[in-house]
C-alpha cells in the first residue's frame, strides 16, 4: 500500500502511537497526493554526460514498517536527468544523497531548495527488520562505501 498525504501527515505527528515518520525539515509545499518531494541541501551543478551526488536537504527517518522508493520529478526529468539507487530500506535514517546523472545536451543547474526527487512511502506488512547498513546516519552526499 502506497501512503496517501493523509497518512503521511498522520504519521508525522509526534503523537502517533508507533514508531514516527521522521521528514526534516517538512513543508507543506512539497507534501503531494501520494508522495513527497526532497528538495536539494544546496546550488550544485550538474555537468553533461556525468553523474553527480547530491544529497537532500531533508533528514529522513523511516520506521521498520515503511519503506521507500526515490522517482526523479518529471520536469527534471524531461531534461534528461536519470537517477539511480532509489529505495529507503525500513529504519533508515539520515540524509538521502541521490546519484543524478545528466544525459541531456547541457550542463543543469540545481539551486537549494529545488525539489529534485520524489519520495514514495510503502507500507511493509510484518516489517520487523531495521536498515544497519554502513549509509546509517548519513549527512551530505555520501561516496560510495565499498566492502
């Protein structure tokens, strides 16, 4: 089950009874029907035919019954902007530095506060197990951590 804006809301509010949704800092401009928008943590550029790490402004804490899915707004995405690595695992939490790789004709350009990707919230059924992994806690774009 896709979370409707309702239910995200609901589930944002401090006084839920299970583990809270945790979207930092939230506003209502970018909260969507069934999604909700990450925007840029700052100005960055997005050189052709490369691929570039940028990470969301947006701190994300996600309980062990919500899962996420990452999609690229269209009107970034009519540009030619495609982007990869675009699932939250259940009981992630930190800062999402999204892999952007520009294959348009020109060099783009990010501003802070675009909003860039659209965040997907899923229902887990009998989720019991939390993300552990080696990108816990991230803060700003984040290098690739090999074994």
């Amino acid at each position: 089950m896709i979370l409707s804006a309702p239910e995200i809301i609901r589930r944002l509010d401090e006084s839920f009874r299970q583990e809270n949704l945790v979207i930092r800092p939230y506003n209502s401009e970018c909260q969507q029907p069934a999604s909700y928008d990450l925007r840029a943590a700052g100005g960055m550029r997005l050189p052709k035919g490369t691929c570039t790490l940028v990470p969301t402004l947006e701190w994300v804490e996600l309980p062990k019954d919500l899962a996420g899915t990452l999609r690229c707004r269209s009107s970034f995405g009519r540009r030619g902007v495609l982007l990869g690595a675009g699932f939250i695992d259940p009981g992630f939490r930190g800062q999402l530095t999204l892999c952007l790789t520009n294959m348009g004709s020109e060099d783009l350009h990010i501003q802070k506060n675009d909003r860039i990707v659209q965040m997907i919230l899923h229902e887990v059924r009998e989720g019991g197990q939390s993300y552990s992994g080696r990108y816990q806690d991230s803060r700003g774009a984040v290098e690739a951590k090999y074994p």
